[in-house]
C-alpha cells in the first residue's frame, strides 16, 4: 500500500538522504523522498509513532495535520523561492511564486501560515534572505553589493538595514566577529 508521508524539518539533501536511511531502516520500501514529503510503500498501516521517534532522533517531525503539512510545505517552497531570486533577473513576486507552486490563494497560504508560526511568510522569508546574508558574508567570495544584488535587494543600503533589524548587529559588526550566530534554516521562525 502507498502511503504520503509530510516530514518537517527537511531543508537539504542530507536531509533527504536521512529521512531515506531512516524510512528504509523503519521496514518501508521508499518511492520518493522530496524535501518535506516522502512517498513510502509497505504495510498496511504505517507505524505511525515508531516512525515518529525514528525521525525524531535525526531532528525531523512526522507531521500529521493538515495545516502542519501545509505549513511546511510553505517553508519548504520559500526555500526554493530564495533560489529562485537569486537565479532571475526579475523574478516573479512571493505571493505569485507560492500560489502558482501550491495551488491556492495566497490569502490562505498567508493566514494558515500565520496561525501556525506565529509570523507572516514576509517576515519568514526576510530571515530567510538574512541567513542567506550571513552565509554569503561568511565566505568572503563576494562583495556586499555583490550579494545584494544577487538576493534582489535594491541597494546596499537596503540590504544593511534589514540586516541591522532583524540580527540587532550591524553588517560591519558581523565581519568582525564571526561568533554572531547563524540559525539553521529548520529552525526559523
């Protein structure tokens, strides 16, 4: 029998290869493992809450409601929505990108959303843009106007401010001391 699991937490590829060993090592022949679901084969129910702990043990989350798993799903498509702008020239807006990627309004993306992290996809997204920052910052490869343009800011500027704001740390500030934590991207909020 399929079953489609939603597993929370999946942000890389380590991710799928972890969830995968772990599916596998729980007895289920693995269909498909994508970042925040997997398609499994095998018994007729899953076991559901030794799964649960098996996922829970390498920092994943079986999720089980239906606004959870969109919830997710959310975060997960904002993922590949930061790519997105970093790859297009002119990128098409958020609300457009998630609606197109999952089917709904944007209005109910938006308020399901908020419900269950308690901040809008706007926000998320901007923590998510400013880890991607402080990624960029860390390797030294780029210049800070090299990396606003590539995260579609609209100047230096821009970009320095919203770093201030949301890290309480200036840019400057970061580059001098590289103990200013960075947040993994399963952890924002």
């Amino acid at each position: 029998m399929e079953h489609h699991l939603h597993i929370k937490n999946m942000v890389c590829p380590r991710c799928i290869a972890t969830v995968t060993e772990v599916l596998t090592q729980q007895g289920l022949k693995v269909q498909e493992v994508k970042l925040g679901e997997a398609v499994v084969t095998g018994p007729e129910e899953v076991n559901a809450p030794a799964l649960s702990l098996a996922l829970q043990a390498h920092g994943f989350e079986l999720l089980q409601e239906k606004e959870e798993q969109l919830t997710d799903l959310i975060k997960t498509t904002l993922l590949e929505y930061q790519r997105h702008l970093e790859e297009e020239y002119q990128p098409i807006t958020t609300s457009v990108y998630l609606a197109e990627k999952l089917g709904m309004s944007y209005q109910h993306l938006s308020k399901v959303f908020s419900q269950h992290t308690d901040t809008t996809i706007e926000k998320y997204l901007i923590r998510l843009k400013i880890e991607r920052v402080k990624e960029l910052i860390s390797y030294g490869e780029l210049t800070l106007s090299e990396i606003a343009h590539r995260l579609q800011y609209s100047s230096v500027q821009h970009l320095s401010n919203q770093f201030k704001k949301v890290t309480g740390v200036s840019v400057t500030d970061f580059k001098k001391d590289p103990t200013v934590e960075r947040f993994p991207l399963d952890k924002l909020v």
